[in-house]
C-alpha cells in the first residue's frame, strides 16, 4: 500500500456526472461514491486509471431506475463498504436509513465508532464534521440534480501520520445551447 494516497469523494449523481469531477477522479488512487449512482457510465467514468473504485447503493439505486442490462451489477453494489487506509478505516454508506440529519451524525459515530471517517451521502448537503471521532463526512452532489449552487466532492489525503480533508464546490456549468430549430412551417 502506498503510504500517502488521494482519494476523490464523491455521491449522490444519479446517472449525471460533472466532467470536472471525472477528471479529478483520474488523477486520484482511489475513488468513493457512497450512492445514489443512477448508471454504469457514471462508475466507469469515474474508474481512476491504475485505481480502484469503491461504491455503495444509494435508495434510487434499484432495478426500477436501470436498465435491465445493467441489473447484475446494480444487484453486485454493497450497502455498506469498508476501505482499510493509512491511518484508519473508511466506512461508505448512503445515509438514507438514518432519518433526521440532525441526529445521524451522533448515530453514525456509535456504529461506526472504530473507523476514521464515515462517508455518505442522500441529502445532496455537503457537510464535514470533524468535531469527534469518527469524522462524518457528505461530499454533495457531484451530478446535476440540486447541487445547492453547483456540484461538489471531497478530497481525502490519507497518509499513516495525516489525513487532510477537503471540500470543493464547483461553480454550475455553463449550459450547452440547444440545437438550432429545425421545423419546418408550411404556411
């Protein structure tokens, strides 16, 4: 294993990712996306060259919302992962079975009291709290569906000695012009 690794976080993109966070996903060790995918082009963008890609499911994560070609896969995601890293573990979850973000952090923290830094995702509300042990951490929405003023990740360099963590929220993207009219009106 490395000794120091960077690590792109990222949820909540429901079958649309942002080009910028796919380019950082390339240029990292390892990728984390804690559910809510919505399709296999969004894990295979966001598959690092050399990396590996850690993936969770999200409550829209299910056969109703792929298709049919891609369920064996869907079906293979866990609800849960752990990521053994320098330093400490990482626990991925989505978030969606612990209710009032109010108090789930605390709830969080009692279940996954041995690990680090607990990822997830659902709310689409990019939050880390690094008040206590283990670090609660959701990196946003990196698609396009409410991305509260544009799409986000996360940033993790874990080394034995440090972990330094970083949010980052991109502007929105400049919409792409709709095709010219090409109706034809017969008067």
């Amino acid at each position: 294993m490395a000794s120091s690794l960077r690590i792109v976080i990222v949820s909540d993109t429901h079958g649309a990712l942002d080009d910028r966070i796919a380019a950082e996903a390339t240029r990292s060790d390892i990728v984390v996306h804690a559910g809510d995918i919505g399709s296999p082009e969004v894990l295979k963008a966001l598959t690092p060259p050399g990396g590996r890609l850690i993936a969770v499911r999200g409550n829209n994560d299910v056969r109703g919302n792929w298709r049919e070609a891609h369920w064996e896969l869907l079906e293979s995601l866990p609800w849960e992962s752990r990521l053994a890293l320098p330093g400490g573990e990482l626990v991925v979850i989505h978030g969606h079975r612990y209710g009032n973000p109010g108090r789930c952090h605390e709830r969080m923290r009692s279940d996954y009291a041995d690990a680090r830094l607990v990822v997830y995702g659902h709310s689409h509300r990019k939050c880390a709290d690094q008040s206590a042990s283990p670090w609660i951490l959701n990196p946003g929405a990196a698609g396009r569906v409410r991305t509260y003023g544009g799409p986000t990740f996360c940033l993790l360099l874990a080394s034995c000695s440090r972990w330094q963590l970083e949010t980052r929220q991109l502007p929105v993207a400049a919409k792409r012009p709709a095709p010219p009219d090409t109706r034809i009106v017969y008067s």
